[in-house]
C-alpha cells in the first residue's frame, strides 16, 4: 500500500485547511484509515479515524468540532477538513492505513503510513 498526504500548508488562526491522502495497492474501501500529527516535542497523536465503509468515525478531544474526517472510496482518497484552526494545530500530520483494525487511536495498529504533510498555524 501507498499513502500519499497533501494539502499542508500555512494558515491564520481560526482558519481552514483540508489534507487529502491518496491511497493505492490494495481494496480501499475494506480498510480503516487515520490521521495522526506530530510535532517536534511530541510524539506521535492521534486525530481522527474512519471506517472501512465510511459510516463510523472517531476523534481525539482535541479536534471534536472543529476537524471532519471522510473518505471518497470511489476515488481511493481520504480527507481532513480542519476548521477553526489552533496555532497548536501546528505539526506534521501523517495518513495511515489499518489491515486489522477500523477506527483505532492506536498508531501501532497501523500498517502503512504516507509521508507527512506540514501544517502550519499563524497567530
């Protein structure tokens, strides 16, 4: 499986950023997916998570109405649309792709990871 993220970027404060991940190699609509982010003084953390299907998702606290995770199965791709943004947003954020399990916040249940894409969140 191969991951691509995208989308990263800066932004102000109270503003709205959407990351794609573009999937390729296996069934992606059998799969549960994630977003985690990363920053240099933290490990990695969970954001959001997504089923297979679509139709269950999951957040960390932090993110509770402000991020939406989805996925479009019919084009191998999920998203993260972030809204009122927090200039503790600020990470990398990494997609990854689950063989075994859907919706975990458990980033040692995650098989496959992209690449990470920086976001960046101006005060």
């Amino acid at each position: 499986v191969q991951l691509q993220a995208f989308g990263g970027g800066l932004v102000q404060a109270g503003g709205s950023l959407r990351l794609s991940c573009a999937a390729s190699g296996r069934t992606f609509s059998r799969y549960g997916m994630g977003w985690f982010r990363q920053t240099p003084r933290k490990e990695r953390e969970f954001v959001a998570a997504i089923s297979g299907s679509g139709d269950s998702t999951y957040y960390a606290d932090f993110v509770k109405g402000r991020f939406t995770i989805s996925r479009d199965n019919a084009k191998n791709t999920m998203y993260l649309q972030m809204n009122s943004m927090k200039t503790e947003d600020t990470a990398v954020y990494y997609c990854a792709f689950s063989i075994w399990y859907s919706g975990s916040a458990s980033r040692v249940h995650y098989d496959y990871w992209g690449q990470g894409t920086l976001v960046t969140v101006s005060s």
